[in-house]
C-alpha cells in the first residue's frame, strides 16, 4: 500500500520516475519507505535529495498503529491508516518548503545520480574563474 501511494504521489508531482529523477526507496524489514527526488550534487561532492520518510509503528502483535511522517524539519503522526489518510500527510509536508537531505553516497542508480554535462561544465568554469 505504501509504496504505491509513494509512487502515485511521485507520479503526480514530478512525473515518470526516469524523467523526473525519484524513487520510492524502501526497507521493508524496518517497515520504512522514503519518496526521494534527486536534486544535484555540491561542491563537496555529495548528492541532494528531497526526501519524505514514512515509517510504520506497529504494535507488539503486528498491527499497524500509526504512519510516522517526516521531511526532515517537520514530523506528522497519522492515526487514518488509509492510503488516502498517508497520502494526505505527504502531500502536505511535500507541499511545505522543501528541505534538502545530503548523502555522501548517490540513493539511486547510477543512471540518476550522474551529473549532468552542464553541471561538469559549471563546475569546470567556476574552476577557471575563482
């Protein structure tokens, strides 16, 4: 149910996966999902993404109990287990001023997390001048 509200969501903002440059990215043995779209890399080398995570509490017999909601500077505690109740919730911190998240290492394929020709070229320019 997750990962096709994710993906759904993603669709809806940002397009086919391959064009847009997101991923559902999910760890099911800790019951986590994340929406995460590539924004560039920094002069430090590192790779931005925004990112929404959701995490399932679940109780000691195995039932869900709540979504855990998060972008990073703002956190929802979801009680509507529905697919419409999760998706409400990311829908509103996706529209909230979106908050970088930096990893040393890219999140995707390498396909996506290349750098662009022009951001080689920007890089190399910046070199020459500064």
């Amino acid at each position: 149910m997750v990962q096709g509200a994710l993906e759904s969501l993603g669709r809806a903002r940002w397009g086919e996966p391959d064009a847009g440059h997101w991923r559902v990215l999910s760890t099911p043995d800790q019951v986590t999902w994340a929406l995460a779209r590539f924004i560039g890399i920094d002069d430090e080398e590192n790779y931005r993404y925004e990112r929404i995570q959701v995490v399932a509490t679940v109780d000691p017999h195995g039932e869900l109990v709540t979504w855990q909601v998060t972008n990073g500077a703002e956190f929802l505690g979801l009680t509507d287990l529905s697919t419409y109740g999760l998706q409400r919730g990311v829908v509103y911190l996706l529209d909230q001023e979106p908050r970088e998240w930096v990893s040393p290492e890219p999140l995707f394929a390498e396909k996506e997390s290349r750098r662009s020709g022009m951001q080689d070229l920007w890089r190399r320019l910046r070199g020459l001048v500064g």
